[in-house]
C-alpha cells in the first residue's frame, strides 16, 4: 500500500532546538497545537500573492483559506501585492508545506512561503493552518502517538514522498518543548493531523483523512489562544513615548486587546514593560509592520508583569497587551518603553 501524502513541515532553524521525547502530559493528548511565537496580531489582514497555479488551483486555494477566515478574527486579501505575508507557489515537485504564521516573514519577498504541489481534499486548508500557526498534532511533545519508527521511515522512503530517514524523523518524529506550545484535548478529526495508517504505531493505532475543519478546529482558532472575534479588524494604536513616564491602561472587559505604537529614532536596545497587579501578556510586532511577531512575554518583569527587552532598528513598533486570562480577566496595568 502506498503511504499517504505527507506535509513536509517548514521549521525555523531556531525551533529546532529542543526536540524532545514524547510525554505524557496532563489531561491527555493535544491537539492543533500552536507554537508560541507564531501568531499574528489579532484582527490582522494578511495579504496573499500567487507565485503560480491555475485559475482553478487558486480559486480552491481562496475557498479553503475562507474556511479559516470565516470562524476566526483574521482575514486574507488575495490582491496578490508584491509584500504580502503569504506567498504562494504551486510546484509539483516539492509537496506540500508552509511556514509556520509570523515565521513567513523572515522568508525573502521573491520567494514563496506556501507550496500546493498537490490540492487533495483539505490540503489547502490544512496549509493555511500552517500560516496562521497551526503546527501538526503529532509535533506536540504531550502526543502520545507509539511510533513504530522503522516501518514509518520504509514507507516514507517509497513513492509519493521519497523522504530520507532525516527527512521522517523531522516531519513525523520531531517534538516541540513543552514550553514552546498551546494546545487543548486531542481531536483525531482535526484537519491538521496526520492520516496514518495502523502499521506506522506499534499499538496498531490509525488515524483518518480530515478533509475540513473539525469542531474543535474551529473552536481552538477563535478561542482566547488564537484569534477570537473580539473586535473588527485592529485596535486603535495608542502612541508611547521612548523614555516617557508610563501611561496608564487597562483591560476593561474579556477579552480586550490594546495596541501601543512607539518610534524607535536610532537602533539599539529598548525595553518595554508593563506595571502592576493585573496578569496581562504582551507581544511585541515590527518594524514597520502591525503583524512582523518580534517577541512575546508572560512574566518577566515585576511579579506578573511581561517585559521585554530587545535590540531594535529605528523604526515603527506595535505593543499588544491582553490579560492573561482572555476568556475572562480584567484588571488595570501601566505601560511604557525605554532605551537601554
């Protein structure tokens, strides 16, 4: 029996550092994990450009994307500009894959950040899962999933994959840090999970072809981890100064994200941080750009306060601040941005 069509997973180099072991993780498997890192601002408009394909092939492409965009706070505009965020080719000869959301944008403009070089079923959609952040449920290191590694490795050596071994072990067998991951209950209908056989575990498990967005695709996307409809398109951008006192914010109901926008004159080291006794996360986006993810926090400053501090070229900066607890946390903080 031939082996299936298999997404080849594009991964920054940085990310594969800490492959680990498979774990048994708390509550059981995870499912449509999304690496920390990967997500663009909420609201976000990503721009699409074709680097190829038919009529047809983009037509489809542009209908599975809407599978995303239709449950969750991101939209894709196909006017094909030459910096778009998502670049698409269509080459047969090199499978199916994209990067992995923000990472798109450390990919030159000349080059294409998503391959359809096959348009089976879901295969569009699952791609777009890519781009928005989505990693493959199997990459989780809470997975579970008993490899039967050498059976793996013969099938995906033959036709219509041809992988080395060093290819399998990346694509199928890599594993996330636990710390580099969100995720919920493991769903073996979601459209980002694998379909293997029961001759590639040695429990004799066996998972499906998931042609659209399960229940819990849908829902993992538009919930407080990745893109919920919490209001249209971006927030209004609240000017910070370099060196200013910080100003004062808050998070007035659930779900609320603000934007901060500050200038960086010169290049060099700036810290931004928050202050007070609300939980609150904080990314940081640039430069020049509202959906360019350079850094993000949780609690590295005073108490549960984020802070980053990076090295910046001069330029334009967005800072989003949530509450920790998105689905429902509220609370008063501070912000503000100097440099160092």
């Amino acid at each position: 029996m031939a082996a299936p069509k298999c997404c080849f997973d594009r991964i920054l180099p940085r990310d594969l550092l800490r492959p680990q072991a498979t774990l048994a993780g708390p509550g059981g498997r995870t499912r449509a994990i999304s690496p920390k890192g990967k997500t663009w601002i909420n609201g976000s408009t990503l721009r699409v450009r074709f680097m190829g394909g038919t009529a047809a092939e983009q037509a489809r492409t542009r209908e599975q994307a809407g599978w995303w965009s239709a449950v969750c706070n991101l939209k894709f505009d196909f006017g094909n500009a030459p910096e778009a965020e998502i670049r698409i080719s269509y080459d047969g000869n090199d499978g199916a894959w994209s990067m992995l959301g923000t990472d798109a944008r450390s990919i030159p403009f000349n080059q294409a950040t998503m391959n359809l070089g096959f348009m089976d079923g879901g295969t569009a959609a699952h791609e777009f899962g890519h781009a928005i952040g989505l990693a493959h449920e199997h990459s989780s290191p809470a997975g579970g999933i008993q490899w039967n590694e050498q059976a793996v490795i013969r099938s995906l050596a033959g036709p219509p994959n041809f992988w080395d071994e060093a290819t399998t072990r990346h694509n199928v067998f890599f594993k996330y840090g636990m710390d580099q991951i969100n995720g919920t209950q493991f769903d073996p209908d979601s459209i980002m999970l694998y379909a293997f056989p029961a001759e590639w575990t040695l429990n004799g498990v066996a998972t499906h072809a998931n042609e659209v967005l399960s229940a819990l695709d849908r829902e993992f996307v538009a919930g407080a981890r990745m893109y919920p409809k919490t209001q249209p398109g971006l927030p209004a951008a609240t000017p910070l100064t370099v060196g200013a006192s910080r100003i004062s914010a808050s998070i007035g109901k659930a779900g609320e994200e603000d934007l901060f926008r500050f200038h960086a004159d010169t290049n060099g080291v700036y810290v931004i941080e928050t202050m007070g006794i609300t939980d609150v996360y904080m990314k940081l986006f640039g430069p020049n750009s509202a959906t360019a993810l350079l850094a993000e926090d949780d609690d590295s400053g005073f108490g549960l306060n984020p802070r980053i501090s990076a090295p910046l070229l001069a330029g334009d900066y967005f800072v989003q601040v949530r509450h920790y607890d998105r689905s429902g946390g509220t609370g008063r903080y501070s912000v503000g941005v100097k440099r160092r």
